[in-house]
C-alpha cells in the first residue's frame, strides 16, 4: 500500500503559487463592487533644461507644460493621452499653481470586467480614472520625494470631478508612478536624501519611468506584507513616455498578473522606441522576478 500511496501523492498537481499582485487586486475589487473606479496617479517631473538638457522650443522650460518633452510634446503625458483611444479627458485644472502646474484626469470604462476581475467578484463595468499631475521642472527633487513618500505611505488628496463625483488620489489611489529624470543620482550623490519609514497598510503597485531606477529604489518601497509592489523599474538609461505607463495601466484595468502587467509596459516600449522586446526585456524588472531578487534583493513575502 505504501507505494501506491506515494505515486498518488506525487500524482497530485502542486498549486501554483499566489501572484505577487493579489492583495492589491483584493483591494480594487472591494472597491470596484461599491461603484467606485480604480485610480492611478502619476507625477510627471516637467523636462527642465536647468536640471537636464531637454531640448530647445519650449520642451525644456519646466515652467511650462504645454510644450514641455515630459507633458506637452512628443510622448509626454498629456500629449499621449489626450488622443490614446479609448482614454477620454475628463478633467483639467491648473494644479496649486506653485509646485504642480497643472492636473489632468484621463477615463478608461472597463464596460464588461475580465474573467479575473470576475473571480473576485466584480460584475459590472467599472472607469479606470487616471489623475496626472505636472510639476514645476525644477522643484524636481520635491516631485521625486512627494511620489516616493505617497507609496511609503498613504498620504493624498480628493477631487471632485464634474461628473459630481469624488475620488482619493496619489497615496489613497491604487496605483502610483513617477515618470521624468531621476532625481535620486543627484540626491544620493549629494547624500541629502533618506528613505522614509514605510507606514503603509493598504496595498499599492507602483512603476517608476526613469532612468536606472532598478539600482536606486531597489526594495526601499517593496512590502511583501503589505502588498506594496514595483510593476517595472529600468536597469538602464530610458526616455520616460507615457506609452508606457498606458501599456501598465491597460494590464491592471484587466486584471493581468504581475509579469502580464510589466510584458504590456515592456511591448509598448519596445514598438515606439523601435526596439526589440527582447532587449528590453533585459533591462526593464519587477519585483516578482527571481533575476530582480538577485540583483536587487527579494520582497520578502
């Protein structure tokens, strides 16, 4: 009888493991089933010759978003959402005036949730509001600090949108990302830096579009616990377009696991920047990959 009993214990199919996004998934979807949307924030350091040269015709005045690289031109925020079909601009105002310069929100309606979506429960169509903030180009290192202090924590504002609703967004959002210069190989460099106490309780994903963002965040955010976890940081030098973060957005309105949602920011890379996947593949992480643990360190569960 002993060996029978092993072949069908060894028979027996192991689980797969539990994908690194499912508490931040558990948490959306307790939202999404009491009617309200899933939000993304995204802080947009403005282009800012002073700090990097990003070009003449207005694409380096950090004062300005309208022309600016980061926001108004080529790949920039604004510029790509305004006409990525099927985002729809729902919202604009002119921010603080002082340190953001301007707030744009962007709609995503998800009319028919996917099958993952609907696991959890979540049966009606539900929006994906994305709220884009750009700041002031050389107030950089207090942009970086802001983003990185939202994911630590869970510090954020509300809007009322014109539809009447209102929405919590940067640190009480879902979904946070940072797209610009890296801020922090000044500010290491400088040693005027230090990583804040992780207080977060509620799960989070966050990306970071800039470069070499790998090697400097490493695991100071990441919170296996929590469910705090880095839906694609860069291993080398990059050009921080928001096609990138439509790709990674696009992954979490479907509900994707974490690879599926890093594959879609990797493809979208790749095709407008005419690379191969491949390539980039091989210097763009999350931190569910065993070869980001080797490198940088494990989130520990």
């Amino acid at each position: 009888m002993r060996p029978v009993l092993l072949v069908l214990l060894l028979s027996v199919p192991s689980r797969a493991p539990a994908d690194p996004l499912g508490p931040l998934y558990q948490r959306i979807a307790a939202d999404l089933k009491q009617g309200k949307p899933l939000v993304a924030t995204v802080h947009v350091a403005l282009c800012d010759n002073g700090v990097i040269w990003c070009g003449r015709g207005g694409m380096g005045d950090g004062d300005r978003p309208e022309r600016n690289l980061y926001w108004g031109r080529a790949a920039g925020l604004r510029a790509w959402f305004d006409r990525a079909s099927p985002w729809r601009r729902i919202h604009v105002d002119e921010g603080d005036g002082k340190l953001i310069l301007q707030r744009v929100v962007y709609r995503l309606r998800v009319p028919r949730p996917s099958a993952a979506w609907r696991r959890l429960g979540v049966r009606r169509g539900f929006d994906l509001l994305l709220v884009a903030l750009a700041h002031r180009g050389k107030k950089i290192d207090q942009t970086i600090t802001t983003f990185i202090d939202q994911v630590a924590g869970e510090g954020g504002k509300t809007l009322r949108l014109p539809d009447g609703r209102t929405i919590a967004y940067g640190g009480k959002g879902h979904i946070l990302g940072y797209a610009g210069h890296n801020a922090l190989m000044e500010l290491t460099l400088l040693d005027s830096f230090r990583w804040p106490r992780r207080t977060r309780k509620a799960p989070v994903g966050y990306f970071v579009l800039a470069c070499l963002t790998a090697s400097y965040f490493r695991n100071h955010l990441c919170d296996g616990q929590v469910g705090t976890r880095g839906l694609l940081l860069t291993g080398s030098l990059m050009y921080p377009g928001a096609f990138t973060a439509d790709g990674l957005l696009r992954g979490i309105a479907a509900g994707e696991t974490q690879r599926q949602v890093y594959l879609r920011g990797v493809e979208r890379y790749a095709t407008l920047q005419k690379r191969t996947e491949r390539r980039i593949r091989g210097v763009f992480f999350h931190d569910g990959e065993k070869r980001y643990a080797r490198r940088f360190g494990k989130c520990d569960p």
